[in-house]
C-alpha cells in the first residue's frame, strides 16, 4: 500500500476497521494491512488518533474456519509478532481482543464449547501487549493515569 493511500486513509476516517477476506489470507495478500498498522506504529499522530480505534473482522469463513483455521491463525501471530502494540490499538469491547488472544494462546483444540488457551503462552502474551501499550502511551504523550486506564480495561475485558 502507497504511503499516499495510507495516509488519505488515515486522514478520512476516525477508525481503522480491518476487514480480512478469505480469498486474501488463502493467497496472503494481506500486506496492505502491515503496512497500515506498520505506518499508524510509526507515526506518533496517528498512534494518538486510533488508540482503542482499531477493529478486526475475517469475512467469509464459518466460525470454525476462524476459531481452528491455519490461515486466521497465521495472519494473527504475525499481526502480533510485528506489532507488539495491538492492545493499544483495538477496541476493547468488541471482538478484536478475542481474536487477537485467542488465535495467538490457543493450541486450536475445543473445550467445551470454547477454544483452550495455553496458559503459558497467554500469560506471555498478556505480558508483552501490555508492555507495548504502555510504551505507545508514553510515546505519544498520554499520562500514567491514562495508561492505566487503558490497562484496567484490558483486566476487566478478560475478567482478570
């Protein structure tokens, strides 16, 4: 994506909304999105205007296909891999932090109804978005007691 295109993006809309087809993960075509996100990581302005800004959606797959398929599961822990701030950018009331936890911690088996997650791998996940939400809001300028904030409500999402 043209450093152009992202930003007109960037500068037209108040929310980034990642729309993640099938078609693009089954021919990885998804480097549009790194370099958004890559772009938004980079630029102090726009890591201000879309903190808690940022929600994800796979289009076209079955709910199994998302929870349990290679593809989403991939795209996820590269998305986490080179961006290490993901907490700090998606909403936190939606299904985004599922997504991103879920699809990064799980071993892709059920229980019960809902997917397991590796409590070793969580908690080291937990660790390191955390660390890199407050380092964003240090970067772009927020006080501790923002960061907090922003901290608790990551708790409170996943009942901690």
């Amino acid at each position: 994506m043209a450093t152009d295109d992202i930003e007109e993006y960037l500068e037209n809309h108040n929310y980034i909304a990642l729309r993640v087809s099938k078609e693009e993960l089954e021919q990885g075509i998804t480097g549009r999105y790194f370099d958004l996100l890559s772009f938004v990581g980079q630029h102090k302005e726009y890591a201000g205007k879309f903190c808690g800004e940022f929600a994800l959606e796979f289009a076209g797959f079955t709910p199994q296909e998302i929870w349990q398929g290679k593809e989403t599961r991939s795209f996820i822990r590269r998305l986490n891999a080179q961006f290490p701030f993901m907490f700090y950018l998606a909403e936190k009331q939606g299904e985004t932090l599922k997504f991103l936890t879920i699809l990064e911690c799980s071993d892709g088996k059920l229980q019960g109804d809902n997917m397991a997650l590796n409590q070793e791998k969580f908690e080291k996940y937990l660790k390191t978005q955390l660390e890199g939400l407050i380092n964003m809001c240090q970067w772009v300028g927020y006080s501790p007691e923002d960061a907090q904030i922003m901290v608790d409500q990551v708790y409170k999402y996943f009942g901690i």
